[in-house]
C-alpha cells in the first residue's frame, strides 16, 4: 500500500468528517505497521486514546477503504470526547461494549456515524473525481 498515496485521502476524509460533526480540532492519526497483529485473525484494527486524542490505525495487509473507515470510526470517538462523553468511564478493557451501557452506546454511535460519514464522503470524492474528469474532456 502507497501511504503518500492515502494520505490525502485521509486528510479529505478526517476535514470532511470534522465538519459534518462540528468537531473543533483534528485528532492526530498514526498508521501503525504491524506484521504480527496482521497474522491474527482477531487482530486489533485501530484505537482511539482519548487523553492524548491520538488515533491509532493497524495498516498491514488491509484495504485502503477498510483503513479509512476505521479512521471514521474514531474520529466519531474523538467527537464523543470533544462533548465530553468520555468523562469519568472506568476501565475500558476487554468485553467493555458489552459490560457497560454507556460505552455500548457509544459504540453504536461510532459505528453508525462513522461508517455513514465514510459512506458520504467516498460517494461525494467519486463523484467529485468523475465531475473532475468530464471538465477535461
């Protein structure tokens, strides 16, 4: 995969996304290489720490479009924790979307939201990129 080549594209999607949500600044997002956690059927895909509002995203062997939409889906995090929805939860370990009520729904939020949000972006950049090509003609 050509990181410089999707880097655009994730700044397009993170700006298109802090719009739609009227999210007042932009989470810092690393790409993680990690051949290891590739291997793994039930490897990790990406995580947002809200105290450092960082999102990390897995990278190894995975589509470009699956990267983004993990991207979408912490930003909705990140947005939660911008309204303050992350203020004093507890542990968030393994098992905590089915544990906790709260973070269950915020992980319905993030999941719902995130994915339209990409949706609508990668619908709105086709249609861009074809409108882009017809004015060279």
């Amino acid at each position: 995969m050509n990181i410089e080549e999707l880097s655009p594209l994730i700044d397009d999607l993170a700006s298109n996304i802090q719009r739609t949500m009227k999210i007042k600044s932009l989470p810092v997002v690393t790409l993680h290489d990690d051949p290891q956690n590739s291997e793994d059927l039930l490897g990790k895909t990406a995580y947002y720490d809200p105290g450092n509002r960082v999102i990390t995203v897995y990278v190894t062997n995975r589509h470009p479009k699956d990267i983004m939409r993990s991207i979408a889906h912490e930003m909705i995090h990140h947005s939660q924790n911008e309204n303050g929805q992350f203020d004093d939860i507890g542990a968030v370990g393994e098992g905590y979307a089915q544990a906790d009520d709260h973070l269950r729904n915020m992980e319905k939020e993030a999941y719902l939201k995130g994915n339209m949000c990409f949706r609508d972006w990668e619908d709105g950049y086709k249609k861009s990129m074809m409108e882009s090509i017809h004015r060279k003609n």
